[in-house]
C-alpha cells in the first residue's frame, strides 16, 4: 500500500500576509473550539508519520510560508493543485490547520458509492462541516478535487491518509481508501465521510474555498466567507 502523500509550501497569503487587512476571525467555519496551533502541530506529527511512511523526503514546518501574524489572522491561502499527480494530496496551513487537498481518480470517486450506506451523514446534512458547494455525492466543487480540514471531528486528532484500499491495523479487511484517526479509531471515507459507530460524530470539515482557474484555488473564501 503506498502513501501518497505530499506536504505543500502554502502560498503566502493574498496581499503578501499583511495581517492587519486579512484579519477575518469570524466566520461559519471557524466554531472549532480547540485551541488551533495545539491542532496543527498534532496534525503536522500525523501527516509526518504518513510521508515517512512511503520514504518521501518532505520539509514539513518550515514549507508552510506563511507568516505566524498572517496564519493568526487567518488569512486566505492560495494554492496551486495543478502539480498533485492523480491518486495524491498536499497539505497546506490555514488558520492553523491542516488543509488537505486530494486529487482523486476516477476508482476512488467510484469508492464513494460504496461507501455511501456505511457511513454516518452520506448526505452532509449535519449542519457546520460541509458549504452548500459541497454537500453533494463528492463533497466537492469538484469531483476530482477534495478539499478538508485534516482534523478529526472527535477530539481534535489529525486522521492518517489510507488513500488506496489495503487492509492495515485498525483498517477494515474491505478498506476502500481514506483517513484513519489513529486516537480512538474513527475512519473516514475518501469524502471525508465518518464510518458509523465510531467516535467522530461528524464528517471531517470543508473549509469555505473557491476555483481561481482549473489549477489554483484558494482556501479561506468563498460565498459566505469574505477575505
Ligand atoms: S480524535 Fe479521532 S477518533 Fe478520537
């Protein structure tokens, strides 16, 4: 089973991380109420563990480029997706946490429809985790793309990528691809959708984001959420 996982060195900031005019704390996605840089750090060890896993050299902290004062504000974040090869993520910072993108074949969006009826909110009907753009069968602007907060909805642990189906310690003998929570066992689908009876009570978050062209998005905008 292959890891495929990459970390990214976020884009700075729109308008070069000046804090002051990005300072946007408020906002439908930001009710967390764990302490965010407590979050990232327990996110940035599990991500870790994931690359080690598959021998990718990968800088971690020191590739997020923005700023201390940008990411407190949480500033929007833009990124360039068009270099994640099919079947492979990246990981960038935004308002501290993890962010993971997924760029997704077309067998793993067919893993979806299998998973449907074993998973907790198939629909994301549960209110808080997923914008209107996403409460779909992919949980997705677009299919190809998945773009989640990488933190577990239980106790703030940080899921590890399982992303091809393979059997492994604390993983279904069925397993399709996806995230496992190492803290108490929650998995999670490659829509970041919870597997029932588990102790996550909810989906893993989408973040407000939006499409800048086919190979840039940016993180923290969208809608709702106004840099
Ligand atoms: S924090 Fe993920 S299962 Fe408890």
């Amino acid at each position: 089973m292959s890891q495929n996982t990459m970390t990214f060195d976020g884009r700075a900031p729109l308008d070069g991380g000046n804090a002051e005019k990005e300072v946007n704390p408020l906002g439908p996605q930001n009710k967390q109420p764990l302490d965010p840089q407590r979050r990232f750090w327990i996110g940035t060890a599990a991500v870790a563990g994931g690359v080690v896993g598959v021998g990718v050299a990968v800088p971690l902290v020191g590739s997020f480029a923005p700023s201390s004062r940008a990411r407190a504000a949480g500033a929007p974040v833009e990124v360039d997706i068009g270099a994640i090869p099919p079947g492979e993520m990246m990981t960038v910072e935004w308002r501290g946490k993890p962010v993971w993108i997924i760029h997704r074949t077309p067998e793993m969006l067919a893993t979806l429809n299998k998973t449907n009826s074993e998973v907790a909110d198939p629909d994301s009907n549960r209110p808080g985790f997923t914008p209107p753009y996403a409460r779909n069968e992919w949980r997705s602007r677009k299919p190809e793309y998945f773009v989640a907060v990488g933190i577990c909805t239980h106790l703030g642990c940080s899921p590890t990528p399982h992303l091809t189906p393979a059997a492994g310690p604390g993983l279904p003998a069925d397993w399709k691809g996806g995230f496992f929570c190492p803290c108490h066992g929650s998995t999670f689908d490659l829509a970041g959708r919870v597997f029932k009876n588990k102790p996550a009570p909810d989906n893993l978050e989408v973040p407000p984001y939006q499409f800048l062209s086919d190979t840039r998005i940016i993180v923290g905008v969208d809608e709702d959420n106004k840099a």
